[in-house]
C-alpha cells in the first residue's frame, strides 16, 4: 500500500466515525448497554466513549501516565452518565488535527476502525470488510505485526491479499500468509481464536508467529472462535 497523506488518514477516521454514529445514534438504553464480545468489560456506549476521549486526549496532550488501560478506562469512566447522543455529538464536534502528536493518525484511525467492527460484531450488524477504513487498518496492523515478529524471533510473513505480496519484515525466514485485508487487521488485534489464527491460509507453521503477535499482552486472543456477520465481498 502507498503511503497514506494525513488527509488520507483523516478522511478514513472519518468514514469510520459515520458509520459508527449511523449504528449508535438510535439505539435504546438496552442495546447500548451490549457488552462488546472482544471487549468484555466494555459495552456499546462505552466504546463511543473511549473513541470521544481518546480524541479529547490528544487535543489536551494527556497521554498514558499509569498504564494504557487506566487511561482508556478514565476516557469511558468520563462519557459514561452521558446520554448517548451528547456523546456522540460531542465526538463529532472534536477536531481531528492532521498534525503528528501521539496518538499518530494511523493509530486513531486504526483503533476507530477496529472498534467499528467490533461494535457490528456485539449488535449483530454485518460489517462492510471492503472500505478504505479496513485497507487503512490494515496497513497499520502489517507494522505491528512486523515490530512484533522482529522482537519475539519469529519468522517474517509473506502476505498476500487481493493487492498482491507484501513482505512483514520478522526475525527469521518468512512464512506465507493468504488473506485479505480485514482478516489481517482482525488476526493482529486478536479478534479470533487462537485456533482460527492457527486456521489461518498459511503456508508453514504458524505458531511461532502467532505467538509473537500477541507476547506483550497488548492484544490477547479470544476465548472462543469469533464469527462477524459481513456484508457480501463487493465485485
């Protein structure tokens, strides 16, 4: 994939940030409180509150100071006895700086999309896996998965995609992986089984590698296999 601008990038998060607005804004107080499956000890609303806060947290330069997940949880704890659409009203109104503070815009658009199919997996809604969103994310996850298989002594990947190969730099020979770009963004945040990562269209033993996405604990594999409900692959 080419480098993406940060009007690339804006104009990502932003597609990701409608649909998620679309699938919320007319929920009622029930379907908000879903628990998200591949975040279990969030729900619906909270995730559009952790989304809200994490834009309000870079444009005040607060950024993690006792741990990433106590400061995600004080961007959830801050929305939570808020009505929904103020929330998502509040979010809208947050200017996304095309600038490079941190969290980059790769990151942010990276986890907005992220959390949009994970919102789609707890509702029940079919997720469209083809957008700009998902190629975007996938990008981001490809580095992840590079610096993680570069320090856990893992073999590289060879990953194909409708794109064409692409080499995940890793510490040893690479391994092959056919796949599209949603499974790869979903395989890096842990949002399948170990045995669906294992099931995965690999070429060689996967193991190593699957054990070094996921050797920081930053993402963990789900308990049970995970099965997203996806609009048909567009022609």
């Amino acid at each position: 994939m080419a480098d993406l601008s940060h009007n690339d990038l804006a104009a990502s998060y932003a597609a990701s940030q409608q649909r998620i607005d679309d699938m919320t804004r007319a929920l009622d107080v029930d379907a908000l409180a879903t628990v998200v499956p591949c975040c279990p000890a969030w729900t619906v609303k909270d995730l559009v509150g952790h989304l809200t806060g994490l834009l309000e947290d870079r444009r005040e330069g607060r950024l993690p100071t006792d741990g990433f997940a106590d400061w995600t949880n004080a961007q959830v704890q801050r929305h939570r006895d808020t009505p929904m659409q103020e929330v998502l009203d509040e979010w809208r109104n947050l200017p996304l700086e095309l600038d490079d503070a941190p969290p980059s815009l790769l990151a942010l658009s990276f986890d907005v999309v992220t959390h949009e199919h994970d919102m789609c997996h707890a509702l029940g809604v079919p997720g469209d896996s083809s957008t700009e969103s998902v190629r975007v994310g996938a990008r981001r996850a490809a580095e992840r998965m590079s610096s993680m298989l570069t320090s856990g002594g893992a073999p590289g990947v060879v990953v194909t995609t409708h794109d064409g190969d692409e080499l995940v730099e890793g510490a040893a020979a690479p391994i092959g992986l056919h796949t599209t770009h949603f499974e790869l963004m979903r395989l890096v945040t842990g949002r399948m089984s170990r045995a669906q990562a294992i099931g995965l269209s690999w070429d060689g033993d996967a193991s190593a590698a699957v054990d070094a996405l996921f050797a920081d604990g930053f993402f963990t594999l789900q308990p049970d296999d995970v099965h997203e409900p996806l609009l048909p692959t567009r022609g």
